[in-house]
C-alpha cells in the first residue's frame, strides 16, 4: 500500500507539473490587432477576441491600427501576438510586395474565416447603377492611413475598365475619412466593407444607401486578380445585408486570423480550440462572424503557412491530410 501510495503520489506530481508547464506556454494575455474603430475589422476583432477572452487561459485585448500596413511590422518583431487581415495583405506582406516594402516572414495563419465583401454603394435614390457609371463622378481616393484601400478600390474599378484617371478624386485619409466625406456629401460614391458599423452610419445618415455592382465578366475578374490578389467577384442576394437591395455583385476575399510565428504553439493550439468549440458564440458576439465556421477554418487555397501549433489541432480533427502538408511545404518555401 505504501509503495502504491508512493507511485501514486509520483504520477500526481509529473502530471501537475506538465500541465504547469502546458498552462505557462499560454500567455495570460495577447494583442489582438485591427483596422480602425468602426471598421468591419475592428468589429470583428472585438468579438473574436471576446470569444477567446471567455475560453482559453487568455485575455485578448484589441488593438486598433490605420491597416496592417502599421501592424505587420509589430508583428514581425513579436509586439503584436495577433491580427485580422484579408488574405490579399497576408500575401503581400509574406512576399514583400505593392504595399509592403520587404517581406514578413513571421506572421501564420491561425485560421482562415468567411470572405470579406466589399464594394462602392450610394444613396439609394442615384441614378448610379453599376461600377461603369462612376466615370466622371467623385469618389474618395487616395488613402493613405489605410492604402489597401486604394489597391482594393482600382481593382473595383478595373472591372469595368475604369482607373482613378476616369474619376473625380477626392483625397481622403483613411476608411473612416472616406465614409464622413459621403456623408457630408462632398463624393457621389464610398468604398466600404458590407455589414461594417460604418455601413450602418452611412444609411442611417443619408436616408439609405445602395451598393452597386462591379462588372462581373471574365476580363473583369481577372482583372480584379490581378490588381488585388486573391480577389474574386461574388454575388450577394437581395436582402443579404443593408444597402444590398437587389442580386449585387461585389468583391470578395478571405479573412484571416493571424498570428506571429513566435506565438506558442499551446497558445495557438488552445486559439483554434477554442473558436471551434465554440464557434457559435463567435456570431452572437458580432453578427457577421456567424459565417466564420470550422469547414472553413483550413484551406488548400491558403496564401500563407499556418501555425505549427494549430496543424497539431487540425490533425486531431481529421482536417488535416497529406495534401495539406503539401501545401504547408510549399508555402513555407516561397
């Protein structure tokens, strides 16, 4: 019985003290980094961060930044442990490309979420229809506190063969600069995320807003593509979301939930588990996370590796193969 005791007592102690250790691995607390107060990003990031904050050993705490641009830095040097960006800026930022002035090699894929949708809309009474009818018309341009916003907004155009040259550009800082100046009335147009607060402001302010379709041909989205990588035309359904009054073709990318590469892997791990498991409170936290679901959490269209530790989580899942350890071995490599 002693010796039982003993053993026992043993077994108690290696156990709790790997567990310590596990528990260590995961920082009390994270960064959580975002677009700008208002921005569909920011919410987003708020509620993600909620959910985790509530099911893991972290507290996330958000923070707001003009774009990734400003963040993927922080990221690189391990200031910041997380961020939420489309999969168009990861991609640029891992290669060192259009916005980014040399690559980022430390930012992984957490996990990949539901597409962004994006497009240009104006007060639901214009005679404005489809992205064509913009020539001419004035539009905020320039943005540089958020510039992705500049490359996503000529890739909109591209679709119908218009530049910023066939416009009247209206300069503006960033995206909420841009929704005040549609507001205050001073452009015929804004560029905006669907379902985004700042969406919600325009059509309370104005009296209702309408999106309008890009032009959804082959020559459009491979224009598109090119433009804005990993882009690609998507039509929403009338009643979808406010301003999508009728069949609207918009842009669309996907989300990702990045981390840096130094994060632990326990904390990685214990991130996705927890948006998994409880992937239902991710929509009650913010309404457009409701689409961020488990089927689409891994890809093979992934632009950018994912986390060591999240690989481990995926497997036990059983949504992790051979191919997408190829696909891992390929991307690390580029």
């Amino acid at each position: 019985m002693k010796r039982w005791i003993e053993s026992t007592g043993i077994l108690f102690v290696v156990l709790a003290l790997t567990l310590g250790v596990a528990v260590a691995e995961v920082p009390r607390s994270a960064t959580l980094a975002t677009h700008s107060v208002g921005s569909l990003y920011n919410a987003m990031g708020t509620g993600i961060a909620t959910v985790l904050s509530r099911n893991t050993p972290m507290t996330v705490r958000v923070q707001p930044f003009a774009g990734p641009p400003a963040w993927v830095p922080s990221m690189e040097r391990g200031e910041t442990d997380m961020g939420v960006l489309t999969g168009a800026d990861a991609i640029m930022a891992n290669k060192g490309i259009v916005l980014y002035k040399r690559p980022f090699k430390n930012v992984r894929l957490l996990i990949i979420g539901a597409a962004l949708h994006t497009g240009f809309y104006v007060q639901k009474d214009s005679p404005i229809q489809s992205v064509a009818d913009l020539k001419g018309k004035k539009i905020p341009t320039d943005f540089p506190g958020t510039p992705i916003l500049k490359l996503s907004s000529t890739a909109s155009l591209a679709t119908a063969g218009l530049t910023y040259d066939d416009i009247v550009k209206v300069p503006v800082a960033d995206l909420m600069a841009g929704s005040r100046a549609f507001i205050e009335g001073r452009t015929d147009a804004c560029y905006h995320a669907v379902r985004s607060p700042a969406v919600e402001e325009s059509n309370a302010r104005v009296g209702g807003i309408r999106f309008i379709s890009l032009i959804d041909t082959p020559e459009g989205g491979k224009k598109m593509g090119e433009i804005y990588p990993g882009s690609y035309p998507f039509t929403l359904k009338k009643g979808s979301a406010t301003g999508i009054l009728t069949d609207t073709v918009v842009m669309a990318n996907d989300v990702y939930l990045v981390v840096s590469k130094d994060f632990s892997e326990e904390a990685a791990y214990e991130a996705a588990k927890a948006l998994w498991e409880h992937n239902k409170e991710l929509g009650e936290a913010y309404r457009a996370l409701g689409a961020w679901r488990p089927a689409l959490m891994v890809k093979k269209s992934a632009l950018i590796p994912y986390h060591s530790g999240v690989i481990k989580f995926f497997k036990e899942k059983g949504k992790w193969d051979n191919e997408m350890d190829a696909v891992q071995a390929r991307l690390l490599a580029q």
